[in-house]
C-alpha cells in the first residue's frame, strides 16, 4: 500500500512563494494598473521617448472603459481634448461614422472590446513601452521617502516580477499603491470644516454604489437565452426598474425597451445583432459595497456578492419582462460579464494641491486654474440609492465646466510617485465629476508627461514646472481651459489657450447641465478694464496707460507692450512704431491690419503669445498654486 503524506495548506503555500520565480528588471517610468488613466499615462509616457513599463492584472487595457463595461462616456463632447479626442476618432474610424449615440445615455458608445483594441494597438507602436498583463501589485519599494519602484505578482503566485524605477504611477482602481507607500489620503464624505465647502455635511467613510456592469446581445425574437436562477434571487430587488416591471412604489419613468436602449452600443461592421451595456441605475445592477480597505483576496469573495446581483438582474429582465432573448453577449469581457467592478469611489491622496468644489464654482476666486493640466465639464453625480442606510442631504451645487490642478496629481510628502485614475487629490464632493471617464483619461495623459518630464529634467516630480508640462500637452492639442467656443482646428487656439491660462483675459462658466461650459468669446472686442485687471492679477503690478471701460486699438496696445521691457521678446526690441507689426500681424494669420480700429480678444491673444514672454519662459516662474515669482524691480 502506497501512503500518502498530506502536507497542511499553509505549508504548502509557503512552499509555493519560496519557489516562485522573481523577475528583476528596471525601467524610467512605472506604471501600476491598466485603466484609463494608467494607459494614457504609459502610452504617452513611452511616446515622450521615456522606458515604460505598465502592469495590469487583467487581459485588457482601458479599465472602466473596456474591463468594467462602462462603454457609454459621459461627458467632455464638446471638449476634443487631447487623448480623449484621439480615442474617438479611433471610434469614428473603426465604426466608419461619427454619430455613436446609439443609446440615450451618452454621445459615444462603443464596444469594450474594440476600446481595449485601440489601446493595445497605440501601445504596441510604443518602442519605449513594455506591457505585462495579468499580474497583481504586491509591494512597493522606497528609500526613505522616495518610491524607487515595485513588486508584481501573478495570480496563482508563481511568478513575481521585481522593478526598479524612476518615477512610479499608481494608476489602480482604488489607490492600492499610494496607499501602500505610507501617503495620506482620505476615504469617504468630508468634514465641512476641513474641506472647506459648505456643501459637505460630515466626515464619514460612505462611498458611492459600485455596479459590475455587463454587455447584453439580442439574440432575435425566438431565442431563450434565460440564465440559471442565480443564488439568493429576490425578484423585489429589481422591482419599479421600468413601467412594465412589478413596483411597490413609484416605477422610473419609461419601459422596458426604453431601460434596455440606455446603453444600446454600435454594431461592428458586418455585425447582425444589437448590443447593450448594462449599467442601470434606478433599482438596477447598482450595488452598495465598501471593500476598498480590504485586501485583494478578500475582495474578490465580496466581488462575487455584485456579481451576483447582476445575474438576478439579467434573470429578472429574462422572466419578469419576458426579454428571455436578450442574453450575455459571448463575445464580450468575460461571457458578456464584466472584468472588475466598476468603482464609482475609492481613496483619494492628499495631494500637494487639494481642490474643492470652491474652484470649480468660481475659479478665478483663486489661481488654481492657471495649473489646469486637464479638463471636464460633467455635473456632479453621486450614486447612494443602495446604500443600506441614510445617506447625508448633500447640495450637488451647478458648476461651469472646469480645469484639474496638476498639483492634484502629486501626493503632499511622497516623492517618486504620481496619482492618476480617480483617486487625484480632490473632495469627495469634486470627484462626482473628476471620475468620469474622459477626465480620467486626460489627467491620465497629464500624468504621463508629468513623469517623463521628472525623468527628462532629472528633476523631483514637485520641482518640475507647471508650464513645462502643459507646453508639451498644448503639442498633443490638449485643453488647459475649457472653452467649448474654440476648438483645436483654430488656428490660434493654443495661443488663446496659454493666454487664458495666465488669466490675463478670462472666461464665463455657464451650469448647463449634463454639459456644462465656459466660453472664451473670441471675437468680442477688448475692453480696457478687464485687460488692466488681468496684468494687475497676474504681475500685482498696476498699469495706468489702461484706460478702464474702453475698448483696445492695435496702435495703443502694441505702443504699451513695446514698453514692458523685461516680457518682450528680442525680435521686437528693434520695432520703431506700430506699423512694424504689420508684416509680423500678417504672418500670425491675422486680417485686416488697422491700427485704428478695435481688435478682438483673440487678436490680443495672438499678440501676446507672439510678441511678449507671458507663457513657458524661465523667467516667469510660477509655483503650484499657480502663484507668480514676480519681483517688481523687474519691471
């Protein structure tokens, strides 16, 4: 007889992580996690001529936007920035049209897996990008308060990769990595008098609802793709989710098809059947789950619980609504099942630079907005109709669309790291809105170059300046201010876009909604009052040749501007008279030179940027408040 010597488990898994294979290797930037902002950052990260590495525990690419499901954006349409801007037209060209609104939720739908491909082909064009998928984080490494890089592991812990790096990116859902370096950071609603908004209530550790969303495909009228009765299912879960669904109460206001065609995504060419992301709020897949403290084992049983609630969402909609057609879509995610969960709601880092709903409301209260390194313009919308329990009366307050502080990016006192996805350093109240997938996405693509400008500049992340960093994303047509009135294909948008930056001529923030904006109105005329308080704010010196209430004429500005020796630029140090600008107004793309009349906003702009040091300059320093070093004597 054989015996058989059963081994305890424990011991067994000792064995197991002493023999594992560790991988050590080094790169310039590190990049944890895979989602939308973690991609940006490595692709343009590598982009910049920078060694990346970016780690990811799933197959995909995308996060939120590909793994988690949630395949129908919100928000930033009429804001074509950057990456985010890139990404659809990459959409536009695979689908063969512009129009995506194919459901009533949002402006652009698209499959998951044709998200995850567009990634993966941009970072597979990167020479300087390595990509490893399906490994976990597992530690990071530090000397003194400087992360110099991390461990990853995969998921049955044969095999560990240990990387050394310049620059660290925590890109996870939840801040795993910041978390682990020891950074401060908040979880949950905010103390009102910490905070500092008068909308916040109280200090409590209540986040968003979670939903593990799912793509659903019509298989035709006389197909049963009815799944198994899911473990636990209470059909009164779901009650009230549509007119044609039973409902104790007050039923959301449209049927099922209506529920159904929310997130109705575009067919691929040569496709026959319809798609649809189910992420439905009202009495839906929407989940009450807490377990960003947790670790990654642990959550993976308490995942099973939203899992769950999903399937006896889908079995409803099956038999209660008699849609026993409409079934997983096979090919998609995992058997039309969500990856990971969508977090509406994780950690968020104290940051160097905090930003409250304050900057948002009014952002020229403060100067914050002269760092912005991304843009958005979504309401503020919070999930907590799940939550087991009262949830405190918070005021949603109207917002313009608005800019994201680079500051927000870099934790207080940890140095070699950078916080990107939707764990930046905002409030609880601020991140209803800075979650949202293209703002991710864009601060995502700020993160990227903020590290290689680190690495470039051999500098620490908190040294390197402002103006360096959105000089290289204004090259990548990223927006700085968000004006919904000029867009990238004019010809003068970045000049009008680093002017706007300094505050020298400001924008009007407009509450409009789902799509909130703010406008630069290019073409009105200059006005004396607001162009002497825009010098005045931004150099504290005052300038009396401005007369307040006038317009601006060519011949009266250029004569003033000759005479701020230390912002002129060399090329016109030589200019005799207003005339001798106009060969240069002429080259700018400028018409109808005419000292004597008025000029626009615009024009102005034009001439600032071309003919005066006001952005980018050494000279000009500018900390991350977006304060001035200015000395008076340099005037």
């Amino acid at each position: 007889m054989t015996k058989i010597c059963l081994f305890p488990l424990f011991l067994l898994a000792s064995v197991a992580f002493s023999q594992r294979k560790v991988i050590t290797t080094e790169t310039e930037v590190l990049v944890i996690g895979g989602g939308v902002g973690g991609t940006a950052a490595a692709i343009q990260s590598a982009r910049l001529g920078v060694k990346t590495i970016l780690v990811e525990p799933t197959n995909m690419l995308g996060g939120m936007l590909t793994a988690a499901g949630v395949s129908c954006t919100d928000g930033n349409d009429q804001l074509p920035s950057g990456m985010w801007e890139e990404f659809r037209q990459a959409l536009y060209k695979h689908y063969g049209r512009k129009r995506l609104n194919t459901g009533w939720v949002s402006n652009t739908n698209f499959e998951p897996k044709v998200g995850d491909s567009i990634f993966k082909a941009w970072a597979a064009k990167e020479k300087n990008l390595k990509v490893y998928f399906g490994y976990d984080f597992e530690s990071v490494g530090k000397e003194g308060n400087k992360v110099t890089g991390a461990t990853l592991r995969k998921k049955d812990n044969t095999e560990a990769i240990k990387i050394k790096a310049g620059v660290v990116i925590d890109g996870t859902e939840l801040g795993d990595v910041f978390a682990a370096t020891g950074a401060a950071y908040d979880l949950g609603m905010d103390d009102p008098a910490i905070c500092g908004e008068k909308e916040a209530r109280e200090k409590n550790n209540i986040i968003q609802d979670l939903t593990w969303a799912a793509v659903l495909k019509d298989n035709g009228p006389g197909a049963d793709k009815t799944i198994a009765k899911p473990d636990g299912y209470d059909a009164k879960k779901y009650y009230c989710t549509c007119t044609d669904a039973p409902c104790e109460g007050k039923p959301w206001n449209g049927d099922k098809m209506k529920m159904l065609h929310y997130g109705k995504l575009p067919r691929s060419p040569g496709a026959q059947q319809d798609k649809y992301m189910l992420n439905w709020p009202p009495f839906g897949n929407d989940i009450y789950l807490n377990v960003v403290e947790e670790s990654s084992e642990s959550r993976v049983k308490s995942y099973e619980l939203t899992k769950n609630h999903t399937l006896g969402f889908i079995y409803f909609m099956q038999t209660e609504l008699g849609m026993k057609n409409i079934g997983l879509a096979d090919d998609e995610l995992d058997g039309g099942m969500a990856l990971i969960p969508y977090n509406r709601e994780g950690r968020r880092v104290k940051g160097v630079v905090r930003m409250n709903i304050n900057h948002i409301k009014h952002p020229y209260d403060y100067t914050l907005y002269r760092t912005g390194i991304a843009v958005g313009d979504y309401p503020v919308d919070h999930h907590h109709a799940r939550y087991p329990g009262k949830v405190p009366e918070i005021e949603f307050p109207p917002i313009p669309a608005y800019n994201v502080p680079m500051g927000t990016l870099i934790p207080e006192k940890t140095d070699g790291l950078i916080v990107c996805e939707k764990g930046i350093s905002v409030t609880n109240i601020v991140n209803g809105t800075t979650r949202l997938q293209p703002v991710v996405l864009l601060t995502g693509q700020a993160a990227g170059v903020l590290a290689a400008k680190a690495v470039q500049l051999k500098k620490k992340i908190r040294e390197v300046p402002v103006r360096t960093v959105q000089e290289e994303l204004l090259k990548a047509k990223t927006y700085l201010m968000p004006f919904a009135d000029v867009k990238p294909d004019d010809p003068h948008w970045e000049a009008i876009q680093k002017v706007s930056a300094t505050g020298i001529l400001k924008g009007e923030g407009k509450a409009e909604g789902w799509a909130n904006k703010m406008f630069f109105y290019p073409d009105s005329l200059v006005m004396g009052q607001e162009f002497r308080y825009g010098l005045f704010q931004y150099t504290r010196k005052s300038y009396g040749w401005l007369p307040p209430g006038n317009e601006q004429k060519i011949s009266m500005i250029f004569g003033k501007l000759k005479g701020l020796n230390y912002w002129r630029k060399k090329e016109f140090a030589l200019t005799k008279s207003v005339e001798d600008l106009k060969p240069y107004w002429e080259s700018w793309g400028l018409k109808d030179f005419n000292p004597d009349r008025f000029i626009t906003r615009k024009e102005l702009c034009v001439m600032l940027d071309n003919c005066i040091l006001l952005f980018g300059s050494k000279n000009l320093p500018m900390d991350i408040n977006g304060k001035m070093g200015f000395k008076y004597s340099e005037f």
